[in-house]
C-alpha cells in the first residue's frame, strides 16, 4: 500500500526491451513495468524471464505462438525461459489456414503483408521494424500472469 493507500501494482523490470511489445503484455497483465535495453542482467536472487527464438541456447519454459492466443494467422513462435522454471501444458501451434509471418522491412512475405501482421499482433504504435522485432503483448500477458501467480505460491 502507499501512503495514500492505494494498492500499488508489482514493479517488472523488462531488460532488452526494444520498443516495448513484451512490457505491455506485462502492463496488462498488472504489472508496473520499467523498461531498459541493455546487456547486462545481474542475478539478485528475484524472479526473471528471458525470451528468446525457437532455437536459442535456452531452457523453454513455455513455448508460445500466436494461434495459442486466438490472434488469427498469426505465427509468431518464441520461448521464454523463467526462474521459477515454469510450466504449460499447451497444444503445440497448429494454424489451420496459411499463417501470418513478420518482416522487419514490412515487405510482403509468402502469405500477408507487414500490416496485416501487425494488426494481429495487437500493436499499434510501433515502427515496421519495431514490430518485426516485438514479442505480442498477448503473449507476455499471460506469462506475467504466471509470474504473478508464482509470487503469490512464494509469499
């Protein structure tokens, strides 16, 4: 509580953060959210998410894509690894009609257009580039809201 009791919401800080599509899953999800795009991230014993490709030299906790969230064509696949080491049970990505794909030069791929992608991505306030770069608020929304859960088994 602060000092004129209002609930106050968990801070996240959002390391690599680009223009923000990760943080404002985190921000919907309830979280007030510092961003910082750097390189260096300590360790100081609180909990973490790191996001990366499929691919990555990573542990994938959960591995996301946009037909999991019901954002059309949408294929968008990224793994996050978290410090709780956590854990989804989801149907693997499945798209039923030609999906989607980003660009970051916003030029036409194989099955849609740059706009079209971003329309499904739910942002709108980002640069071409920026959104070929972003992680879809859907999905960090429903990791924060993971996370908030694992502080609430941890308090």
């Amino acid at each position: 509580m602060s000092a004129r009791g209002c609930k106050t919401r968990p801070r996240l800080l959002d390391l690599f953060c680009g223009a923000g599509g990760a943080a404002m899953g985190y921000h919907r999800a309830g979280f007030d959210v510092v961003g910082v795009d750097r390189t260096l991230l300590e360790c100081v014993g609180l909990p973490w998410v790191i996001e990366n490709v499929p691919g990555a030299p990573m542990r994938a906790d959960y591995k996301l894509c946009g037909c999991m969230f019901g954002l059309g064509r949408l294929q968008r696949q990224r793994w996050f690894e978290t410090s709780w080491r956590g854990f989804d049970l989801r149907p693997p990505c499945h798209h039923t009609e030609p999906a989607i794909t980003i660009t970051t030069k916003g030029q036409p791929n194989r099955t849609g257009y740059a706009s079209e992608a971003a329309e499904a991505l739910g942002i709108d306030w980002m640069t071409m580039r920026e959104r070929g770069l972003a992680i879809p608020p859907a999905y960090t929304e429903h990791i924060g809201a993971q996370l908030l859960d694992h502080l609430k088994e941890r308090a």
